[in-house]
C-alpha cells in the first residue's frame, strides 16, 4: 500500500505543481482550481488509507485555502503560490520517507509541518504570505523519472490537471526493465528467425523446378524409346515414373503455397509481436519533463527575471532510456536559457519584447528520429563575444578565428571547461553544462545542433534514435565481412575517383564541400584484405562531424538497414572499434561500429600514411586479382566449401547459383578459371562448358567439373563437351581440389 501511496503522491504532486503554475498566470481559472482541488482530496483520502495523519491534515489545509479562493475570499499572488509550492515539496518529501522514519513528522519535523500550517492560515484569513527561503546554492533539477509502474498512470494525468474519466483510465502492472528488456530481445530474435523461411522457401521452389526438370526428362526418355513389344515393361515402369514425378510435383506445389504462406503470417505476426513489445518501453515524452515548468520558474524568480516554459509535443513517444538519459541535459539546456540567453524584464522592454520571456521546448518525430528543441525568444549567442572567448583561452588564434564560420565557431561551446562567462555563480560559468549534452547525445548515437539570431534567441535541436533497440545502419563490406555504420554518424557516402585524391603534407586527402577530408582504406583499420577499385572508383563512407571528419574507403555498399541491436556478451569487455552488433535477415551476425573509437583509430592510420600502405596492398591485390575462379554450383554448402578452400589460398572467389547465372557471370567479367557442377536447374553444367567453349573470347579459360556423378560416362560427357578437368565431389579433399588448380591456373603470388 506504501508503493501505491508513493506512486500516487508522485502523480497528484505533479498535477498540483502544474496547476498552481498556470493559476499564477491566471489566478483565478476555475478548472486549474478544480484540478488541484481533486488532486488534494485524492491525496488526502491516500494518506488516510496508509494511516499518515501528517499528510491528511497538510491535504486538508490546501483545500481548505483552494475553497476560499473558489469562493473569493483569497486572491492568489506570486507571493501564496511559492508558498503553496512549499506544501507540495513538504508533501513530496513526507511521501518519500522509509517506513520506519514516518515517527519523525510527528516527532522532532513536526514544527516545520506546524509552520507551514500557521502560513498558510494567515493566508487564508486575508494575510500576506512571507518572503521565500533564499534560494538554494544550486536551482532544483527536474523531478525524478516515474517509476516504470507508474508511467501509465502518470500519462493518464492531463498536464494542466485535467483527470481522465474513470473508464479511459488504463490498468497498470508493474514490469521490471530487465524483464522488459529481455522481452524486447527475445521478440527482436523472433522477428529474425522469421525471415530465415523466406531463403528456405527459395530452396523449395528450387526442389519444385528440378522434379519440373525430372518429369520432362522421363517424358523425353519415353518419347525417344523404341516401340518394341521386348519393352513393354520398360513403358509401363517409365509410365510409372512420370505418374509418380507429377504426384510430387503436385504435392511440392501444394506443400510450397502452405509455406509462402505460414512465412507470410509468421513474418507479419513476428512484427506485430516486436511492435508491441517496443511500445511497451516508449513513454510519453511528459514523462520525463513533467519538473521542468517548476525549475524554470524558480530559476527565473531568483535570478530576477520573468520566464514561462511552454511544452510543445508532450504525448510524443520516446524510449524509456532515452528519456531518463535526457534529465540532466535539458535541465542544462534550459538553466543556460533562463541564465544566458533570457534579458531582465528592463532590457526587454527597452528591445520591444514583452516583459516575460519565452522558452520552448518541443519534441516530435520526423524522418524516424526524435528531434527534440529548447529555444527562447532572448539575446542570442553573440558570434563576437564568442570568437573573443576562443582567442583568450587560446584554442585558435585571432587570425584563425576570424575565418570560421558560425557553424564552426558554435562547436566551441559543447569543448568540456567552455564558457563565455568571466565569472563563476551558483548557476553558470564552470562551462560543464554543455558538455554534458554533447556526451549524452553521443552516448545515444544522436546529433546536436547550434542556431541564433541575435537580439531574437537561440535554438538547441536534439537528433536522436527513436529507440536504442533498433539503429537504422549502413551496410558496407570491408575486407570481406559486413560491417553497419549508424546513420547519424554519416556525413556522406559517394563513389570517389581516383584523380581527386590528393596529398597534403604527406597525408592522402580529398575535397569535400571545398573541405579536405583525410583517407583511409577502413580494412587497415578493422581487418581483412585490401578493397579493389571498380574501373578507378573508391566507395567510401565520410564519417564523423563536419568539423572533423574521415574518408573511409571500403569494399562495397550493401545498403541501408534497420538492425536490432543484440548485447554483445560483458565477458568480452570493450571491443575496438565495435560498439555492439546485430542479426541481419538471414541470421548472420553484424558489428556495428564505434564511429568515435573507429576516427580515433583512424587518425592514428592517417598520420602514419595511410594511403601509401592502402596502394602498396592495393597492387599485391592487382598481382592476386589475376587469380578469379568462378563456382558454379546450386548447393549453397558446396559453394561455401568451395569458396573457403580457394579463398585461404589467396584465390579471388566469386559464386554463381546455377549454370545460367554462371553463364551470365563469365560474360559479365573476367576469370581465370570455371569450377562447376553438372546438374542444375535452368542450365546444366555440361551445357555451360559447350557456351564457354564455343565463345571465341572465352574458349581459352580453363573449366573444371566438380560433381558426384563418378560414372565413366558422365566423365566422358564432361571432358568431351570441352571441360579440363573432371573431379568426383565424393573423392576429393581439401589439397586435392587446390592442386587441380594450381595445375590449371598456377599458385596466387605472395
């Protein structure tokens, strides 16, 4: 029941701030009374309940004050709504106390419960409320996130106080985050597996062409049969065949139709299930700002000024970690506004602005980010003022800094120990508050963005994932492996030639919006072979921030994903460059890279040379590049053996899935050598030889049949229709394979 009482408190509590803050804007606002009215009562018939007698007789004055301004006996001023304020922080921290110290209010804190209650008479028979504590060393924060079991209820809260009708109330249930976390895992696992029946479907269809195939070929075999009496048993089993043949294929076209379409329903339930698990951790983004109004207002009051907060976009879902993670830096964002960015009452009259100064904070979803935005209607940032900062603590000269830009001169401001200020107070000057937004925004794999006008205000914008479960990447290939790069980490992606790289003082680099970005082959750093140009282009991927950023050179772009981020076991520790992986549609695991980690590594490459080292490597892999084989078999285990075996001799392997692929493949590029298989579907191996064979421009390329058909007959089929070599799969090993290429095509050079 305590739980209850605390989570209800937390809610009514906030109910009550909001309504006394609008009703010092409007102090006579019937529904704003009778909203803390109810929110009182409700507190008072909690309190009861646990047996808190305290916290009965505290909710029992502040109706009794709320009636007496209903029926005008008491005019609400800035003066009664501090220190009704008070009776909310007093009920809070009555609500927050252990069991075991509730004695203690009626005990030796009784006296500060029974002030309060003598205050608040005064007011309410017609008295003045006393001037305010002085402030605290440190304005109060923004109140602590809502338990996890009380954020439906909290979202049930209208901000303004408004309740919701009984029967639109949700139902709560206390669910621990672990266990939630764990739930959206197991659903993001679901949703993967689901996609492995679409490739297992592929190899059913695949099956369904070769009994296709199988029946036209027994229907081919009797036609082609002589009609002697001496085979009329021959007819009859081959009549069977065929009658056998089409009952398969007909059951195979039934079976296959079941399947597309259990894979269709469980791939559309598996996102239903992950959608709803996901929409358990997102919260309404009131949630997590819910303190701010009350931290502005205070803040405003003891630095002599007059500011309102108005929240725009309150019912915009966020994920539960990123709204705890945002606390402490919009409680930054908004002290800086109120402290640097919002004039005295004096200086905005003289300006022509209204006497109370305005902030903003807004967040909505756009282009699937949550972009959330504190903005006032003050002073501005000054550029001047700005530059001026930099060249006395020295991070650029005056020469330097003259030239940058706005954009660039603004990144100044998040440098830890920055600030414009030549003084410390209680409130700014230590340059820490904006620090810490650039850290979180980082930690979260979002961006922050600077804007000003000056005499008109700042704007802070926020850029951020929409869940922490789900990234939306980029695939690229280095060396090989696929590796996913956050979007929000990406300046550019572009296929870069050759001619336009350059060196400055010995360091490889290329122009970009008329800025030099420095270049690296991305293998140097996370592993693997050197990438080969394609007719003199590099793809590469332009990493990092407009200020600093990085050229990254890879092997191949494979495409934007959306990937579900999966723990990366903690007995492993920090991976370089790695900051965590994911499963891609076929279940094969994907890092997603660290950008800060990887520019870090990056820079030390660059520094080195990297370049030169890319060249030297790039033209071992032309001297490798000689060394092509094409395998040409529709088993994906064969193919796969096949590639791992030539490929750890150096060999440049590339695949094809039947034989007319294959043919499609051999004129498409250049190979030194075939290995293929011989049955098929839609063209066979031994037809594939004759194409090659019969082409003037490929005749010379050596072919090689790898297959299980071991009969004499087959082997002569083979070598006659133009093959250089017949291997058994069911005869050769590792070395035997190699050698049979070696012997056609020679060794790779080291």
């Amino acid at each position: 029941m305590l739980d209850l009482f605390r989570v209800e408190a937390e809610n009514q509590s906030q109910v009550l701030t909001s309504g006394l803050l609008a009703l010092e804007r409007e102090p006579a606002a019937p529904e704003q009374l009778e909203s803390c009215m109810r929110a009182a009562h409700s507190l008072k018939g909690a309190a009861r309940i646990v047996g808190l007698a305290v916290g009965v007789t505290l909710t029992h004055a502040l109706e009794d004050l709320f009636v007496a301004v209903q029926q005008g006996k008491v005019r609400l001023n800035q003066g009664s709504i501090d220190l009704l304020l008070r009776g909310v922080d007093l009920l809070t921290r009555i609500a927050r106390t252990p069991e075991a110290q509730f004695a203690r209010w009626e005990g030796d804190k009784r006296g500060e419960v029974d002030g309060f209650l003598a205050e608040l008479a005064h007011v309410r028979e017609g008295g003045e409320a006393a001037a305010p504590p002085a402030a605290p060393a440190a304005p109060t924060t923004a109140a602590a996130p809502v338990p996890v079991a009380a954020a439906s209820a909290a979202a049930a809260a209208e901000p303004q106080g408004t309740a919701a009708a009984p029967e639109a109330a949700d139902r709560v249930l206390r669910v621990t985050a672990e266990n939630l976390n764990r739930l959206l895992g197991l659903t993001g696992e679901s949703l993967v597996e689901s996609r492995w029946l679409g490739p297992f479907t592929e190899s059913i269809l695949r099956l369904k062409r070769r009994h296709h195939d199988l029946r036209g070929a027994l229907e081919h075999l009797r036609d082609s049969m002589p009609p002697l009496a001496q085979a009329e048993e021959a007819w009859f089993a081959l009549g069977d065949a065929q009658r056998r043949a089409l009952e398969c294929e007909q059951q195979l076209s039934l079976r296959l139709a079941e399947l597309e379409m259990f894979g269709r329903r469980s791939a559309n339930l598996s996102h239903r299930l992950y959608g709803e698990a996901l929409a358990c951790r997102m919260r309404p983004f009131a949630d997590g700002v819910r303190g701010f109004p009350r931290m502005v207002r205070d803040l405003a009051r003891t630095l002599g000024k007059q500011v309102r907060l108005e929240i725009i976009g309150e019912s915009t879902q966020v994920d539960r970690d990123i709204l705890e993670k945002l606390d402490a830096p919009l409680g930054h964002l908004l002290r800086n506004a109120v402290d640097h960015g919002i004039e005295t009452p004096e200086e905005r009259l003289a300006a022509g602005k209204p006497a109370e100064g305005l902030i903003q904070l807004e967040a909505r979803h756009s282009a699937a980010m949550l972009q959330i935005s504190v903005s006032d209607d003050g002073r501005g940032i000054d550029p001047e003022t700005l530059r001026r900062a930099v060249v006395e603590r020295r991070l650029h000269n005056a020469a330097t800094t003259a030239s940058l830009t706005e954009t660039e001169l603004f990144e100044f401001l998040f440098l830890p120990g920055f600030t414009t200020r030549n003084t410390v107070t209680d409130i700014s000057g230590r340059g820490v508050g904006l620090d810490v937004v650039r850290d979180m925004v980082k930690l979260v794999r979002g961006t922050v963005r600077v804007m000003s006008q000056p005499g008109k205000g700042a704007r802070m914008q926020l850029k951020l994932p929409l869940t922490l479960s789900v990234v939306r990447t980029l695939l690229a290939d280095i060396g090989g492996e696929p590796y996913a790069f956050p979007l929000a980490f990406i300046v550019r992606t572009l296929k870069l030639q050759r001619m336009r790289i350059e060196h400055l003082e010995g360091r490889p680099h290329f122009s970009l919006d008329g800025k030099p970005v420095g270049l690296i082959a991305a293998h140097q750093v996370l592993g693997g072979p050197a990438p080969v140009a394609v007719e003199g282009e590099w793809p590469v991927v332009v990493i990092g921030e407009r200020s600093n950023m990085v050229g990254l050179i890879v092997d191949r772009f494979r495409g934007e994903r959306e990937l579900v981020v999966q723990a990366i076991d903690a007995r492993l520790g920090k991976i370089k460059d790695v900051q965590t992986c994911a499963l891609m549609a076929d279940g094969s695991p994907v890092l997603i890279v660290d950008v800060e980690d990887l520019i870090r590594s990056v820079e030390k490459q660059v520094a080195a040379g990297g370049l030169a080292e890319m060249q030297r490597e790039g033209a071992r892999s032309a001297a490798a590049k000689r060394k092509r084989v094409l395998v040409v078999d529709d088993s994906l285990t064969v193919r796969e053996l096949e590639r791992k075996l030539l490929g750890n001799k150096g060999y440049e392997v590339e695949i094809a899935v039947d034989g007319m692929d294959g043919w499609n493949a051999v004129r498409a590029g250049r190979f030194d050598l075939v290995v293929t298989d011989i049955d098929m579907p839609r063209m066979d191996g031994i037809e594939l030889v004759r194409l090659i064979k019969k082409d003037a421009k490929l005749k010379s390329m050596p072919v090689m049949v790898v297959t299980y058909k071991d009969r004499e007959e087959d082997r002569r089929r083979g070598l006659e229709a133009g093959a250089d070599y017949y291997l058994t799969k069911g005869s050769f090993h590792d070395e035997t394979l190699i050698q049979a290429v070696v012997d056609l095509i020679g060794e790779v050079e080291a």
